[in-house]
C-alpha cells in the first residue's frame, strides 16, 4: 500500500503523486493520527498532542478533523479518518486485497528483545545510518521501538525543529533543548541545567545522563574545575568497574583529554593520548574514535600541523560517517573554538563553512530564541 511522505518543512503530505499543502494543526493532527494508524484516540489525547500549550475545545478537535478529510479526500481509497463514537478517532488504512497482515512478530517478546539489542548496538556503536534506517523499517521488521527513540532518531538527525514545535513531553524534550542550549550559549545555560536537575522534571533517564554524564564538560564549561573533576573520577570508577559501563570509558576519555587541552597540560594530554591509542582497540565506537583524532590533532597543532590537518579531516570524515549529527556538530564547534583561541585563522577559515552548512541544516542557532523562551518559562 501506498504510504503518506510527511514534510515537515513544507507542512505538505504527499501520497501517489499527489500533494497536499497543510495548515500547522493541520500537519500537527495528521502527523499524530498517521503515526498510530489503526488507534483510537481520544479527543483530550488529540488536544496534548497537537495544541500542547493552549486551551481550545473539544469542537476545536472536530473542526480540524472535518478540514482534514476534505483536503485528503483524493487518497480515501487509501487512508480514512474514521470516528470512533465516545471514544475519538482512528485513522486506518482501508482494506484492499494487497494490504499486508499485522506482523507476527510484534506480538513477540523474543523478538522485540532481539531488535531492542541491535538498536541498542548500533547506537553504542555509532552507526547512526543503521539506527536510523531500522526505525523507519519498524514495520516491515516487525518491531515497536520503545516511544522515546522517536526523540533520540530526531536529534540524531538534527530535526531540532521538533524539539520546539513537536508534540513529545517536555520532560522529554528538555534534555535535547538543554544540551543544544549550552553548545550554542554555555556560559547562560546553567542557572536552566540546575533547575531541570533540582526540580527533576526530566524522565528518570534523561535526567541520570544529564546529572551523571553530560554535567562533567557543562561544570568544565562554566570553570568549575573541582566539581567536573569529582564527577568524573566517579563517573570512570563506575565505568572502569565493568559490565555496560565500561562502554562509556572511550566518552570519558575524550573529555579527559579535552580537559588536559584547555588547562594547556600538554605533558599530561601526550600521556592520554598514548593510553587512548593503545586502548581504543576494544572499542570501535565511531563517534568518539572521530572526536579524539579531532582533539589529537588541537594537541599537536602547534608542533606538527601537517600530522593535525589529517587527524582534523580524519576525525571529522568519521563523524560524519556515523550519522549522528550532534556529535559532527560537536567536533566542528570543539576545532572552532580551539582554532579562535588559538589564532589558527587557516583551520577557522577551513572548516567554518562546515560550522555554517550545519547550522543551517539544523536550524540550531536560528532556533535559539525559541529554545531559550521554552526553558526559561519552564524551568525558571
């Protein structure tokens, strides 16, 4: 069967050639009903989905509802919005003699725990294109991801425009509006971080990796030296001790490295680097194999620039491999602010129009106003 293509930049829809051009609620409403064809939804579910942040009505519901099925009545052979009397409304594909049988599979813990763990691997892994590329495959693979990958696939992709006009909770949202927030503005965010964190209002495993994990280079950032340093000896203890959490040993190690190159410990940052080649084996994770040769090279730049401009396009060729668009970002912004502080004016000049392609990809700083207003109103 015919599937519906969903362009959220354009707000249309597009279905067996034909296109339909959408109001915002209108896309926003489509969207939702789409995305769990053959459920029922209620009219109050409908209303937190599409008008989060509003007060309208029950009828508001239905007048959308009716504008919908008019724009889309060429593909009713296809696709139907069906109401659900005192229950809401249901979007389902309608029969035809080629629609394929629910799957299997999806009725199958065995199999769900078995995709969970090649999800889960290809994210460990860096392999952004075959995590990506499995989500979008769910139903030919018979498989439900579990609801927040939805987000996570979003920011991997820099979508970021979801995270301020999407329709997932904000304890889900803030996380990713907090971490492009201190990227771009790191010296303002943290009166924002410690309110998530004192307030809690975060989902129970977003708010762990923040106050863990991603606290140890926003407390570096904001010059709170001892206090990063602390949690990450904690964080490599726990990481060092075995088990899932030794996966984590090759992140810290990038930020520990990173740290030496900020406080200009050169002797100290040699030594990393060393132990990291020789202990990097174990642990072909794209994405921090790409940030380290990135951040090799910042430490040898000055002595052997020719060896750095490699590990500079090494490293970046890497990131952008791995499909996972937060961390190419990340590797630009880290060579960027090394070059600035440094006087590096020909690695600036070379790879600011990366910055500036990505920026405008994302729609990151374009954005910023709208993800700052969110935090604050919510958060402070």
């Amino acid at each position: 069967m015919q599937s519906i293509d969903l362009d959220r930049g354009t707000r249309t829809a597009r279905c067996r050639g034909g296109e339909v051009a959408l109001l915002p609620k209108e896309f926003s409403l489509l969207e939702t009903l789409y995305r769990h064809l053959g459920r029922t939804l209620s009219r109050e579910q409908l209303l937190d989905a599409v008008w989060p942040m509003e007060s309208p009505t029950d009828r508001t519901v239905d007048d959308h509802v009716y504008r919908l099925r008019k724009k889309l009545a060429a593909w009713n052979d296809l696709y139907e919005i069906r109401t659900v009397r005192g229950a809401g409304y249901r979007m389902e594909a309608v029969g035809s003699a080629d629609e394929p049988l629910p799957h299997p599979l999806l009725d199958d813990p065995e199999h769900a725990e078995r995709m969970r763990r090649i999800l889960d691997a290809n994210l460990l892994y860096g392999r952004g294109d075959a995590l990506l590329a499995l989500l979008k495959q769910r139903e030919l693979l018979g498989f439900e991801p579990a609801p927040y990958m939805e987000s996570y696939a979003a920011f991997v992709e820099g979508r970021y425009r979801e995270f301020t006009e999407g329709n997932a909770p904000f304890e889900e949202r803030a996380f990713y509006l907090l971490h492009l927030y201190h990227m771009l503005k790191p010296a303002a965010s943290r009166p924002l971080v410690e309110a998530a964190l004192r307030r809690r209002l975060l989902t129970p495993v977003y708010h762990t990796e923040l106050e863990r994990h991603n606290l140890i280079f926003m407390l570096r950032d904001w010059g709170e030296r001892e206090a990063s340093e602390a949690l990450f000896r904690k964080a490599w203890t726990e990481a060092a001790g075995g088990g899932e959490a030794s996966n984590l040993l090759p992140y810290l190690a990038n930020l520990k490295l990173e740290t030496l190159i900020d406080t200009g410990d050169m002797p100290a940052a040699e030594e990393q680097i060393a132990w990291m080649e020789r202990s990097f084996s174990p642990f072909p994770y794209l994405r921090e194999e790409g940030l380290f040769l990135v951040l090799r090279g910042i430490a040898r730049y000055d002595r052997a620039s020719g060896a750095a401009e490699a590990d500079f396009e090494n490293g970046l060729a890497s990131l952008r491999r791995s499909r996972f668009v937060p961390h190419w970002l990340n590797g630009v912004h880290t060579l960027l602010k090394h070059a600035e502080r440094n006087g590096w004016e020909t690695v600036a000049r070379r790879y600011r129009p990366e910055w500036e392609r990505l920026m405008e990809r994302t729609e990151a700083e374009a954005l910023l106003p709208a993800i700052e207003a969110e935090l604050r109103r919510r958060l402070l």
